[in-house]
C-alpha cells in the first residue's frame, strides 16, 4: 500500500466509542490534497471515506464541511452522503469526516475538463435561497448589503493575524474599488470549484466534493474564484466554457466581474507567498504541501498577470516568490 499509514486501530476504536456498528476492512489510500489526507473504507459493507483536516483550522473545517452537507443534501443539491464527524482531534490525532464513497471518473477526464458542465452545476449552487441554507445550518449570512465588505475585512483579519507585509496595498485597492460594486447575490460558496471537485457517479450524474471552506458570501466571488482557477490552470478557453455555461443556466449577476477575479487572484497569490515563505502549516495546509505549490508556479504567474491585467497594483512579495 502506498501513502501514508491508515489510522486502522485508533479508527475502529472510535466506531466502537460513537456505536458505529459492522467491521471496518477494505482500507485505502485515496489521495492528500493540500489539507486533508482521504482514505477509502468499508463499514458494516458500506463503502465510505475518511477525510482527515490538517492544520489548527482543522476542527472548523470538519464543522464546516458538516453544516454545508447537511444543508445542501436537504435542498436537494449533489454532495456526497454525510455519516458523522469527529471533531477532536484526539481520536485519530486530527480532526475527521466520515461520509459516501461517491464512485465514478473525476468531471476533469471529460474532454475540455467539463468546464461548461462545472459552470452549470456553480449556477444551480448559486441558486439555492441562502437564508434556507443557513436555517440548514451552513456559515455566513445573507445581508446583500454588506456580504461584500464584510468579506474583505475578513480577509484583512487574516493578513494582519498572520503578520504578512506585502498585500497592504492589494488590499487597499480591493477595499477602494468595492465602493463602485453594487450588492450583489449572497448565496453558498465552494471557494475551490474545479474539475477534480466533482465526481461522475454513474447513477445520478454529477457529485460536487470538498466542502471545507463552504460560507454564504456573495456568489460573484465564487464564480471569480473558479474563473481564476481555470487561469491557474492555464486553459482560458475553458474559462470561457465555464463562465458561458453559468450566464446560460441562470447564474446570478455577473457585473463587475473583473473586481472578483482581482479578489480571487489575490487569495490565491496570498496562500501561495505565505506557504513558500512561512510554511504552508500556517494556513492549515499539509506540511509537504510547499511541493505541490512550488508545481504551480507556472499557474500563479499567469494569476498574477491577471491580477495586473485589471489594474490591480504590483505586490513585490509576489513578484519575488513568481519570479516575475
């Protein structure tokens, strides 16, 4: 078996602690993502995965990706069955989700990546009434006229937390320029919709996954988000796709949309200057995670590019990690 080795004894204790019933076999390495290790098991014949959360933010993660569950299977949107979540980390040493085993081939094997099937299933996301959501359970609020704001003050929280210089004046320029954007859609965002987040299940189409970082916010910054994405990934045809697909569907507003990929890109150039320059633990992230950012490099330049293309202003750190 390859990987990293599977929480077996101190899982089947917790099963025996929760009143989990069946015996747990099949264990298998899934795949790590940048902040999270899955593994795929059988319990009591049923097939499940094993999502554990690295970092501090761990235990709000699996709280998160619990609430958006809940709510989403109620509103009838395809997510992956929730089975029950462990918060405490001193059980298998990090925080846990346990939920479906969706089988079937990643929406990114389609030919162009699925991208105008991606931009369909974000409309239908956007779509869902935000304040049903959050009676569901799911974090944020869904006040039109301050979602805006209060999301870039959040994210001015953090910078300051973690004591990053260099983004001061991106965020400066951001705060300056959401005075001209109007209020917008609140509604549930993903924050990381991309091709290799949904499943194809067989049966009933379509499954979206990874819901750690779900929040009601406006939905122009997850649109913004998952446009940049596809920049990341360097295929702006399937950005087009992507964002044709939504209008085409009937994704909420999309005015102003080059202020949310100048949001978006400064998210996704943030995360990436502090897990090469502090460590990517800082953010939650696995420790070996610097790896698979250093592999992005060529993705962030052309991030980055964007960023400038809409008239955001230089960000020195940046330039020096891109080398740009």
């Amino acid at each position: 078996m390859s990987g990293p080795t599977p929480p077996v004894v101190a899982f089947v204790a917790w099963c025996e602690h929760r009143q989990l019933g069946g015996t747990v076999t099949d264990w298998q390495f899934v795949a790590s993502g940048w902040e999270s290790e899955i593994w795929g098991l059988t319990l009591g014949g049923r097939r499940l995965v094993l999502r554990e959360y690295h970092g501090a933010g761990g235990v709000a993660k699996s709280h998160a990706e619990h609430r958006a569950l809940v709510a989403l299977a109620a509103c009838g949107y395809p997510v992956p069955e929730f089975v029950a979540v462990e918060p405490d980390p001193r059980h298998l040493g990090r925080a846990f989700i346990l939920m479906e085993r969706i089988d079937g081939p990643l929406l990114a094997e389609r030919p162009g990546r699925g991208a105008a099937e991606l931009g369909v299933l974000q409309a239908q996301l956007h779509g869902l009434d935000p304040s049903r959501l959050v009676e569901l359970g799911a974090e944020g609020h869904s006040d039109a006229a301050t979602v805006v704001g209060d999301q870039l003050h959040a994210w001015s929280r953090v910078i300051t937390h973690l004591k990053v210089s260099g983004f001061e004046g991106a965020m400066e320029f951001l705060v300056g320029a959401a005075a001209t954007v109007p209020d917008g859609h609140p509604g549930l965002a993903h924050w990381d919709v991309h091709p290799w987040n949904v499943i194809d299940d067989p049966r009933r189409g379509p499954v979206v996954i990874d819901w750690t970082s779900a929040e009601i916010t406006d939905t122009r910054f997850d649109l913004g988000a998952a446009l940049i994405l596809w920049i990341s990934n360097r295929m702006p045809q399937a950005r087009a796709e992507h964002l044709d697909a939504y209008r085409g569907a009937g994704g909420h507003r999309v005015d102003h949309l080059e202020f949310f990929e100048a949001a978006a890109a400064v998210r996704r150039l943030f995360s990436a200057v502090v897990g090469l320059r502090q460590g990517p633990e800082l953010l939650g992230m696995r420790s070996d995670a610097r790896h698979e950012i250093h592999e992005h490099l060529p993705g962030l330049v052309a991030v980055y590019r964007r960023w400038r293309e809409v008239g955001g202003p230089a960000i020195p750190d940046a330039e020096s990690v891109l080398g740009v």
